[in-house]
C-alpha cells in the first residue's frame, strides 16, 4: 500500500506527466481560440495516438534481454540463460528475433486500429479544409501534433532508464490502447452530443471540445502513469 502511494506521489511530481497534460490544455486551448471544430481536434489526438505507437515501437525495440522474463510472477527478472532459446540460438540473438516480432505485430495490430480511424476520420480532407478557411488556424492544428510529438519524446527521454529496469514487453504493448478508448467514446457519445445540440438549436463545437478534454485528458494521463510503474505489477 505504502509503495503504491509512493508511485503515485512520484507520478503527480512526474515532470513528463505535467507536460503531458499541459500539452492537452494548450491544444483545447489552442482549439477553442481558432475555432476548430471536433473533425480537426479528433485529427490531432489521431495523430498523437499513432506517435505514441511510434514511441512504443522504439521503447519496444530498447528493451534490455531481461525484459522478456518480467511479469511472469518472478520476484528477480533471471539471468540470461533462461532465456528460450530458438533453433539452439544465442540468447541474445534469440531475443532480438522475439523483440522484433513483438514489435512488428504492434505494428500491424495497432495500425489497423488506426488506418480504420483514418478511414473514418478523412485527416487529409479535414486539414485541406482547415487550410482554405483558416491558414492560421491549420498551422496552429500542425503545432499541436509537433507538441505532442516533441512532448513523448521528452516523455521516452526522462523515462528510458526506468523503463529498461522495470518494464516487459507485454505491458509496453498493450499500453498503448488505453488511448483507443477515450477516441471510441468521443466519436460515439460526441457525435451524438453534437447532434442533439444542433437539433436544439445550439452551438455544438464547444460543449463537444469540453468534454473531448475531460475525457482524454483523464485517459493520458491515467495511461502515462500505468506506461511507466511497472514495479508493483510485476513483483
């Protein structure tokens, strides 16, 4: 209980975590001055979510050999010959294979998760739009990707030494989709909140980007947290 407490005080001073959710702030914030509307601010957190898959693949590919044996319910991560090994391989050369076919399912899995969002999304059609009736506010939308993007390498940078210790492979994969479940509520409960106020007669972005902020902003941070306290999961 006491090391739980103790990670969360350490997420709350968390000087990534704070940028993190600074970042979020700007960009509602960001999106509320220029006018966008819910199609541009879905495109940025879109392209945030495929940075962070990004971020994974190369957190992924960093991964010590040790990292293969954690959360298996080992106290200690092992030494290197417990490793499997395949084909009578060296153990390193047999984690590299298994490193690179983990990442390279990410890859595929979490990419069609977001191909069918650029299918549903159309980011090419919104920012062209963006860019014919506003080019200020496209650079603006262009920004926030870069601050995102600028923002999870920092996050990587401050993080890498921690990770590399605590972390294994299975959790560095799955953590990603908790970003793919604040995207499905705003897309459903959003688009239906947005219609109900348009049929009322009523100015939907607004409302629609307030709770699009809640909500994500609640999930980043929740999952930025879990993607870096390993320790207590693992043990």
């Amino acid at each position: 209980m006491r090391e739980r407490a103790s990670e969360a005080g350490k997420a709350r001073s968390d000087s990534s975590l704070i940028a993190l959710t600074l970042s979020n702030i700007l960009t509602i914030g960001i999106a509320l001055y220029e006018g966008w509307d819910v199609a541009a601010v879905i495109v940025v957190y879109w392209a945030q979510s495929v940075l962070i898959g990004v971020m994974t693949v190369i957190r992924m590919l960093d991964m010590p050999m040790e990292a293969m044996l954690r959360g298996k319910g080992k106290a200690k991560a092992g030494s290197p010959d417990e490793m499997v090994q395949l084909g009578g391989m060296a153990p390193e050369k047999a984690f590299g294979y298994a490193k690179a076919f983990i990442a390279g399912f990410f890859c595929i899995h979490y990419g069609m998760f977001h191909y069918g969002y650029y299918q549903f999304i159309n980011p090419p059609r919104v920012l062209s739009m963006l860019w014919q009736a506003d080019q200020g506010a496209y650079w603006s939308l262009i920004g926030a990707i870069l601050l995102f993007g600028a923002n999870h390498a920092f996050s990587f940078i401050r993080n890498r030494e921690k990770d590399r210790k605590e972390a294994n492979l299975a959790a560095l994969m799955f953590g990603p989709y908790h970003r793919i479940a604040p995207m499905h509520v705003t897309i459903i409960f959003g688009s239906m909140l947005a219609m109900a106020l348009e049929f009322a007669g009523y100015g939907a972005n607004r409302p629609v980007l307030l709770f699009f902020l809640i909500v994500k902003t609640y999930a980043d941070r929740q999952a930025h947290t879990a993607g870096h306290i390993f320790k207590a999961k693992t043990r």
